[in-house]
C-alpha cells in the first residue's frame, strides 16, 4: 500500500469520528435524543477503527494521536454533556451544567494525560477509563431507557453515573484493552469466547444489551482494583504505558 493511501486511511476514519460528534451535537440542539446518542456510538466506531488502520498499515504517528485526541473531545466530551444537557438532566438549574463541564474537563485530562503517556505500539491496558467508553455508557443509557419505557430513567442515577465516569477518566484503575485473542491459550479461547457472545447480544438488540455489557466491563475494572489491594499487590508509583486508542 502507497505510503499516501497509509497515510490518508487513519485520518479519514478520525475526522469521520469529529464528524459524528459534530451531528451529534446538532441532533441534540434539534431536540434528537435518540439520534445524537447512536451518532457518538458510530463516533466511537470510526475511533476504534482509526488506530486499528494505523496500526495494521504502520502509519501510527504522533500527529495522528494529537489529531485524534482533539477528535474524541469534541465527540466523546462535548456531545454527551450536550447531548445530556438537551435532555434537561442537569439538576440546580444553570448551576447543574457545571456537571457537564466537569465530565468533559476529566475527559481532557484523560486525553492529555494520555497524550504524556502512551507509545505508538499496542499496550494491554489502559490507565484510567477511556473517553470513548464513558460516552457510550451514556449515549447506550439513553437508548436503553427508550427501548424500556420511551423517556430517560431515574434521572439522578444518570447523573451520578456521569461524575462516577469523570472520575473514572481521572483515575488510575486499569481496565483492559481489546486483547489479541490466541486460540492456541485457554484463556484466549475464554476470551474469544466471550467477545463472540457479546457481539451477537449487541447485533441482536443493541438497545436493550449495550449499557449492560458496558457496565459490566467498568466494573471489571473496579473490581481488578479492590482485589489487587486486598492483597496487597496495588502499585501506583508510576503511571505505566497503554496503548492508543
């Protein structure tokens, strides 16, 4: 493949993510809900393929980690707090959007602390839960409470969810990143295994199945923690490497 084609392939996949964020703004100023939450879900497609593209024709560079930093702001920061806000969550009147500032604030620092950290080659883990993820836990909890009852659920427990996701962006948990699957180890095949059952519960109902799988993946990585402390292998004296995303 031309260098120009390896070139252009990451980049057009990270401006397609800025482009959903940005329609998904949009839809939610027009009082869409329901579209601006599948628009930052499709952003956070084109964002998992643009570093996969990267990686697969080694055109991963640090232009395009800055670029795509910039990119997941807009649609992983920007368009949930807004996308929130046009639902009338916030509590406390104008005061309440500071909640909205305060998730997109952690999501760039998330960003920048990533920015500091991460190599251009794969990792295993991420430091801090990632952006992408936490505004899909949001834009799946607003298509899951349409699926169930056609308006937003128990308001106050979105919004704390938010402030729990802004910390967790903040935070030094370690959650697991996509894992090159091996059949070759058990616990490849476990993984495989479940990475399989998970696809088919989305593609059959991703309305209903999203916001469950991705809850349970925030907790696995709460859970690792507490675990790890209790017995006495936490270590937090320096903030490893992870792996773009």
């Amino acid at each position: 493949m031309k260098k120009g084609v390896r070139t252009f392939l990451p980049g057009f996949f990270t401006v397609g993510n800025m482009a959903f964020g940005f329609f998904s703004i949009l839809s939610s100023f027009q009082g869409q809900g329901i579209n601006a939450a599948w628009m930052i879900i499709l952003a956070a497609f084109f964002d998992f393929l643009d570093g996969r593209i990267a990686r697969a024709t080694h055109s991963t560079t640090e232009f395009g980690v800055q670029l795509d930093s910039f990119a997941d702001l807009v649609s992983f920061g920007v368009a949930p707090a807004t996308l929130l806000y046009s639902q009338n969550i916030y509590p406390f009147g104008n005061w309440g959007n500071l909640i909205g500032l305060i998730f997109i604030a952690s999501g760039a620092f998330r960003l920048a602390r990533f920015n500091l950290v991460a190599e251009l080659e794969r990792k295993t883990r991420f430091i801090g839960l990632p952006i992408p993820m936490a505004a899909v836990s949001i834009a799946s909890y607003i298509l899951f409470s349409m699926q169930l009852a056609g308006v937003i659920l128990f308001p106050k427990f979105l919004v704390g969810l938010l402030l729990i996701l802004s910390w967790l962006m903040v935070s030094t948990v370690r959650y697991e990143s996509i894992p090159h699957l091996s059949l070759r180890e058990g616990k490849g095949k476990l993984e495989l295994l479940l990475m399989i059952i998970a696809g088919g519960l989305i593609l059959y109902d991703p309305q209903f199945f999203m916001f469950p799988l991705i809850i349970m993946y925030i907790l696995s990585g709460l859970v690792r923690e507490i675990v790890l402390i209790l017995r006495g292998e936490y270590k937090d004296k320096k903030i490893p490497q992870e792996e773009t995303i």
